[in-house]
C-alpha cells in the first residue's frame, strides 16, 4: 500500500495524470457544458424526485445514518483513481467520518491498487465504475461501450464482493445507445451538480472555493483524487459544509429511499 503521508511518484501515474490534464485542458469545458448544461445535455433526474416518487414504507435504499428528506446533505464523489494519493484520502474520509462515492477507473487504476479498492468498500464509501479506459462512450461501438463497463465491475465485484449499480462516463458524455447498455447491465449513470475543475489546478486553495461556491442541498461534488491538489483540499471543504450545516452521504443514500435505476441519468 502506498505511504500515507508521502507521495511515492511512479512512472505510470505521472503519465496517467498528465493525459488526464491534457484531456481536461482540450476537451473538459465542452464535456462540462454537456453534461451540467440545460436542453443540450441528456435528461436528468434530481435526487429530491427520485425521493419524492418513493412511497412512504419503502425501505430498499439504505439511509445510513441520514434521512435526506430532512437533512441538507450532499454527496462527495471522487474519479478515476484510486491512485498514490488515494490512502490519505481514506484517512481523512475515516478521521471527518465522511462516507464517499467513489468512480474507479480499471488500466492502471484498481489493476495497480486492489488493496485500496477493498478498503474503499470496507470502510462503507460506494464503489463503482469509471469505465476500464477512460474513454469517451459516445465515441465507440456498442461492443466496446460494454467492455468498458464491464471490466472494471467484474473487478470491482471480484475485490468487494459487490457488483457496482452506478457508473460515471468519462466526461459526463452520454447518449442513448449508452443508455441502452446500462440498462442491459444493471447501472445508473451519475454526473454531477458541483466541479473544481481541479483538472487545471493544483491550488487546493482554489479548489476548496470553488466546492463552496457551488454546493447546495443535494449536490453531488465532482474531484479527482488522482491530482495532487486535491486531497489536501478535502479537509477544508468537508470542515466548512458541515459548518453550513451539510450532512456527507453516498450517492446512493441521498436518492433513499428511492433507488437510482439502471438506464437513467442523475444529477
């Protein structure tokens, strides 16, 4: 397991983190505007409605310790790790007492660090799919669409015990044929309402205000603990909404006690 106070550099994740950031700088700001845009982008369903269709009695979701019917909660969810940073992340995570979701990428990813994706799952944070790759969806056949989801979940359940029921695609980029496939197998698709951008920074500062300027009730929070300014801003960010009175949940909690179902788009 990596050190959980010092960065350990290795050449693959150098690498990894430096074609995300030339993805983020050339295609980031139009995948943005897809995926967090109004008519343009797929339909969405907000976590208050799928709450709001839920009867009363039902309990299939589970609640935790938060019943986001009352509570102002909000969920954390990190992409395409884990990586070298991803072990601090835990700590935190474990020391705020804050659950997380977590979209995990397989090349390079979960194939590098199983321990951490085992201790993601043990530790109660939600552990789902990024795609094995990191490539655009809308861009392939519907062969490879399914191979993409489909690694990184036969690995997820292989490490966990648990097949992944959400999935995030790369970008935020959707379509109907993508739709179709994971309503084959059995997952949701879940954007995001809050982005730092931390693609294009390493000023945890920044990106700690940027969160802030964002959040509201039910917002789902996009980072990317692959970047080295972003763990260090977690402390911040998870200190000052509680301070506004938040409550951290997994994104499967805050839809309970309705349940995100397979085929549709949350945000």
């Amino acid at each position: 397991m990596p050190s959980l106070t010092k960065k350990i550099p290795t050449r693959k994740t150098k690498k990894t983190g430096t074609a995300f950031r030339t993805a983020g700088t050339l295609a980031a700001t139009a995948a943005l505007a897809l995926a967090l845009g109004g008519c343009s982008g797929p339909d969405t369903t907000a976590p208050s409605a799928v709450r709001a269709r839920a009867a009363a009695d039902i309990q299939a979701a589970p609640f935790g310790t938060v019943d986001c019917r009352e509570a102002k909660c909000i969920a954390l969810t990190f992409d395409a790790g884990p990586s070298e940073h991803s072990a601090r992340l835990l700590d935190v995570l474990k020391e705020k007492q804050v659950p997380a979701t977590f979209f995990l990428l397989g090349k390079r990813h979960i194939e590098k660090y199983p321990e951490l994706v085992r201790r993601m799952a043990d530790e109660g944070h939600e552990v789902a799919g990024h795609t094995w790759d990191h490539k655009v969806l809308t861009r392939l056949r519907p062969e490879e669409i399914r191979e993409e989801l489909e690694r990184p979940n036969q690995e997820i359940e292989r490490l966990t015990g648990q097949r992944p029921t959400l999935m995030r695609p790369p970008q935020g980029r959707t379509d109907d044929t993508v739709h179709e496939i994971c309503r084959e197998l059995g997952l949701a698709e879940v954007l995001w309402s809050v982005t730092a951008k931390d693609y294009r920074t390493t000023d945890s500062d920044l990106i700690t205000r940027r969160v802030l300027a964002q959040a509201s009730r039910d917002g789902i929070i996009l980072l990317h603990d692959i970047y080295d300014g972003t763990v260090p801003a977690v402390p911040g960010i998870i200190d000052a909404l509680k301070e506004r009175g938040y409550a951290f949940v997994t994104v499967p909690q805050l839809l309970a006690p309705g349940k995100a179902e397979p085929g549709k788009v949350y945000r």
